[in-house]
C-alpha cells in the first residue's frame, strides 16, 4: 500500500520540474538570418574595445593616460569617415575618442564621436590595430536579443 504523503510529493516535485522545463525551452528560439535582417535597426556604434600594450602609461585606477589618449587622436587625425547621405568630399566627419572606463584583462572602452555605421567602425578599429602601441582594437558591438 502506498504511503499517501510520499505519493503527493512525487506529484509536487513531477510539477516543479514541469515549471521549471517550460521557460528554459522558450529562451532558444532563434530567428533565422533573413528574418532577423527584417527586425534589425541600423547599428551604429558608440564605443570601441582598446587593448594596448604593456608599453601604454596608466594612472593608479587603471585608466589610460591623457597623453596616450593624445596618440590616438593624433594617429586618427589623418583618418575621417566619410558621412553616407553627403558625398564623401563635402562633409567628412572628424573622429573623436573619449575615455570610458578600464575592464578587465587590460582592455579600455573608448566612446567614438559622432556614432557611426559598422563598416566605418571596423575601418576604424583597423587603423588603431596597426599602431606598434595597440595589442588589438575592435568595435564594441551592440548586443541582440536572440
């Protein structure tokens, strides 16, 4: 004969597994590529990754140093995206970068001014990458909801 208490927690604990399995199998639905390409807004990119090397001067919180941020405004001077509803010779726009804050792993935000399309980003993160003091620059890309 079975014993009435345990009989009902086998049923409590069957529903909360139950409770439990249906939000976890709702969060993978994913939208394929094309619908997604529908859904999506025009990013435009605000921040950039910066990574220098052990060479780069910081201050005691970590953070880089105006004269360090200087080389890197400087080393843009010569680079200007061009603005895509004017043509390029017109109205180019001049980058300016800002400090954000430090992460970890020796990697530093920098705000991008005036934001800017993807292509111009990489563009520009690829301009940085070459200098002989920058380990790596990338885009700082916007997160999506899957």
């Amino acid at each position: 004969m079975l014993n009435k208490k345990s009989y009902l927690s086998g049923y409590f604990l069957f529903a909360l597994c139950g409770f439990l399995l249906i939000p976890l199998s709702s969060q993978g639905c994913a939208m394929s590529d094309t619908q997604a390409a529908d859904v999506q807004p025009i990013d435009q990119i605000h921040r950039i990754l910066l990574k220098p090397t052990d060479k780069a001067s910081t201050n005691a919180q970590g953070e880089l140093s105006t004269e360090y941020l200087d080389y890197l405004q400087n080393a843009l001077e010569s680079t200007v995206v061009p603005d895509e509803e004017t043509e390029a010779d017109e109205n180019d726009i001049e980058v300016k970068l800002s400090y954000v804050r430090p992460m970890s792993g020796g990697v530093h935000v920098l705000q991008v001014e005036p934001a800017m399309q993807r292509e111009a980003a990489v563009a520009l993160t690829d301009t940085l990458s070459v200098l002989d003091d920058v380990e790596y620059a990338e885009p700082d890309f916007p997160r999506r909801r899957r």
